[in-house]
C-alpha cells in the first residue's frame, strides 16, 4: 500500500501547547500526536468561516492565547 502522507511538517512547540495537544490526544484516544494534530487541522479548517485579512502576522495565529509578539499576552490571563 503507498503512503499517501509524503510531506512532512515540522513545527515548535511551547510546553503549553504540548500539554493541550497530548490532553486532546488522550481525552480523544487518539493513537499518535500525529493523528491529533491532523484531527485538529480537520476539526479547524471544518470550523473556519472568513479568511483573516492583509496584515497579519504568523505569530497572530498562538494556540493558547497568544498576542501579537508572540508571548502569552498578560491580559489574557486577566479576563480568565
């Protein structure tokens, strides 16, 4: 049978983003991260009704509540 996953992707991830991917994995039982993330990327490309507009920037798109630098915006922990 051929492989039909012939890209590979790497990506970073901070330890608080692992921990949500490997929550999701374990509450979901899902066998690989891998499969996590694809269902992630299914569940959010399922989800997505507009496009974001001209100006943004890749550190814009956080997991878990990040702002425009990149770090976890202290007013995001403020309204929790």
């Amino acid at each position: 049978m051929a492989d039909l996953r012939g890209e590979r992707l790497q990506i970073m991830l901070s330890p608080e983003e692992l921990k949500a991917l490997d929550d999701f994995r374990f509450k979901n039982r899902m066998p690989t991260r891998a499969a996590a993330v694809r269902e992630i990327l299914k569940l959010g490309l399922a989800s997505l009704d507009s496009v974001m507009g001209s100006g943004v920037r890749s550190s814009d798109y956080g997991v878990l509540g990040r702002g425009p630098s990149g770090s976890k915006n202290s007013s995001d922990d403020a309204e929790d």
